[in-house]
C-alpha cells in the first residue's frame, strides 16, 4: 500500500489499524534543537481522543503517545521522530457480521477490489483512527508554528442546516473549546447539540462543515504552480476521513460576485501590505499574503448508522446489515483538532522550505 507519508521538508508516516496493536507517526524533517512540549501533544490528542461526551463514539482510547526516537533530553535531535500510541479498547467482535459484506458508503468494497484482502475489524487502515497518529505530528507542527507566531484555529461552523450566522471576525474563538460541538456560539451550539442528540436517538448520523483560521501565516508561503499553498491545504483537508468538500476564501460563493466585488484591494498599513478585504483567504497565486488564511471543510454523515440497510456481500447475493458497536452519531467535534493538525503540517513543510527559497 503506498500513499502512507504526507509532506516534502516536514514529512510523515503513519502506520497502523484501527484494531491492531497500536498506531503511530513517524516525523521526518523536525528541525533540531526544539523543545518540545509533551503536554501539549497529549493534550491535542485528548482534544480528538473518541468518548469526550455523547455526542461522539463511547470507545474508550486514552491515546497516550510515546516518543520513542528523535528526542533527547527533552529537545529535538534533527533524527526522525517516532511516536507510538496504543489500540487500548478494540472490540472486534462488533465486527465479525462484515468479515464477507460491503458496508454502503464504506471502504470496503474498494479495499477488497484494490488488494484483494482487507481487514474488515473498524475498517482496519481505513479507520479515522489512523488520524490520532496525524494529530500527534501535527502537534509538534503546531509548537514550531506558534515560536514563528502562527496560530491555528478551527471551530464547527454548521452542523446539518445550522450554521454560524455572522464571520469568523465577530467570534471569540477561546469560546470554541467551551462547547461540546466545538462552536464558538454558546446558542448555536446548543442547538446544534440538540440536533446530534436528536439524530443520534434516531440510530442516524449528521454532517457538517469544520471552518479553520490560520493568523499570523508570513508572506511568501507555497510554490506558484504545481505546490500552490491552497491545492496542499485542499489535498490535507480532502485526505481527512468523510472529507466530501474544500473551500477557501469567498469559495464557491465566487462564482456570483464581479471583478471589481471580488478583488481584494490593497493598502498600506505602516510597512506592511494589507487587504481591505479578504475574498482571497490569504491566498494569492498560490502563495500566502500574509492576511489570515480561512478555508471551510465539509464532512459527509458518518456512515455507519444503526439502522438496517440493504447491500451486497461478497458473493453478490443482496443482505440486509445493521451497524453495530461504537460510532460517532457526527464526526464535528472531534474532527476539529485533526482539520487544525492538517492545517499546521502543511504551513510547517513550507515555512521550512520558504527557508531555502531565497539567499
């Protein structure tokens, strides 16, 4: 199986299924001589770790990381980083009934096509599990970001038709972790709970959008043509599990406005270039320009729902399957700190290769 590293500078591996022994990360290409804040890496992984309350999947992780190279005496040694985080509460038995049967919606059926074997135990590498190993690197992407007085901030923006009803700029967004939903709106995000738990009640799912604001981001981040900033920050965010739609700045919403509507003007605030506006979001050939950089993320209904449903099983006969076990009614809440971890490994690979950009 290719495809299991992210990255060009600050580059990642992860490995491991959502009920083998364990998974994990391997980081190559931390700068040495860093730091590290190993609470705050636990902490970023207890911010995604599933059980937080009901509205998320009651399996019982404490995802606690264990580096186990690359790190001396509390400070990074430029040698890769490898963290280890342990499968604590696997119940594979919940399991059993899709050993011969594809899941609507699911990998499986792709999975067993592709490779002609498949771990059907969670989904196996297919699992949201395998982002606990992202959110682990992305925590020490985050830490390199904040020295260089970037700061990443993503918050649940809507939630099936309820959604944010004023801009990110009118948000104070230390209300975020507040909220069960992680909404920065005490009311909305009430009613918002309300529609989880109603949906949940109904053995349904729900989906949503996940909106991110990254401030403090340098001129100059990201290449003109192939590796512009925004098609990386697309690729991070669409590589999410249940990851449907990506969209940065105005968006789709472009598409009916005018030049002279869209065009974000500049002027000149003391030294530093600005925007009037930010239609752009922060971006602009592909490369930052130093204005916040917002995108939204849209998350499809997790899949697996408690209801009987008809499918197909291997030998092509039609089954009815009903979900079983512990999953997420919506994904919102705990796809925050992954959507931020995305978000920080991408800066960090290109405020290190803007490094060598220019003498």
């Amino acid at each position: 199986m290719a495809g299991n590293s992210f990255g060009n500078v600050f580059r990642i591996t992860t490995f491991g299924e959502s009920h083998g022994t364990g998974i994990g990360v391997i980081i190559d290409g931390c700068p040495a001589g860093f730091e590290l804040d190993i609470d705050a890496i636990q902490l970023e992984m207890d911010r995604r770790k599933p059980g937080q309350s009901l509205l998320t999947s009651q399996r019982k992780e404490s995802d606690t990381v264990s580096i186990v190279s690359g790190l001396f005496e509390g400070k990074t040694t430029g040698m890769p980083i490898a963290i280890t985080i342990p499968n604590e509460d696997q119940r594979s038995k919940d399991y059993s009934h899709l050993a011969d049967t594809f899941r609507p919606s699911h990998a499986d059926y792709t999975y067993q096509a592709k490779y002609g074997i498949r771990d059907y135990r969670g989904g196996g590498r297919s699992s949201a599990r395998e982002t606990a190993a992202r959110v682990a690197a992305g925590a020490i992407a985050k830490q390199i970001l904040r020295k260089a007085g970037v700061e990443i901030h993503a918050f649940v923006s809507q939630v099936g038709k309820i959604g944010l009803e004023k801009p990110y700029t009118k948000y104070d967004q230390t209300k975020t972790e507040m909220s069960p939903v992680r909404c920065p709106d005490p009311l909305i995000s009430k009613q918002m709970e309300n529609l989880i738990d109603e949906i949940r009640l109904q053995k349904d799912t729900i989906g949503g959008q996940v909106s991110c604001v990254c401030s403090g981001v340098p001129v100059g981040l990201g290449e003109p043509v192939f590796d512009k900033l925004h098609a990386d920050l697309g690729k991070a965010m669409l590589s999410i599990n249940a990851v449907k739609g990506f969209q940065i700045g105005s968006g789709f919403d472009s598409m009916g406005l005018t030049g002279s509507e869209h065009n974000d003007k500049f002027y000149l605030d003391g030294e530093r270039m600005r925007t009037h506006t930010n239609h752009s979001g922060g971006v602009l050939g592909g490369i930052s320009n130093g204005e916040h950089i917002m995108f939204d993320v849209a998350f499809k209904p997790v899949a697996t729902i408690m209801q009987a449903q008809p499918t197909l099983n291997a030998a092509g006969e039609m089954v009815v399957i009903e979900g079983k076990g512990r999953h997420d009614p919506c994904v919102l809440p705990r796809a925050v700190p992954i959507v931020e971890a995305m978000a920080a490994l991408v800066l960090v690979d290109f405020w290190l290769r803007n490094r060598a950009a220019r003498v």
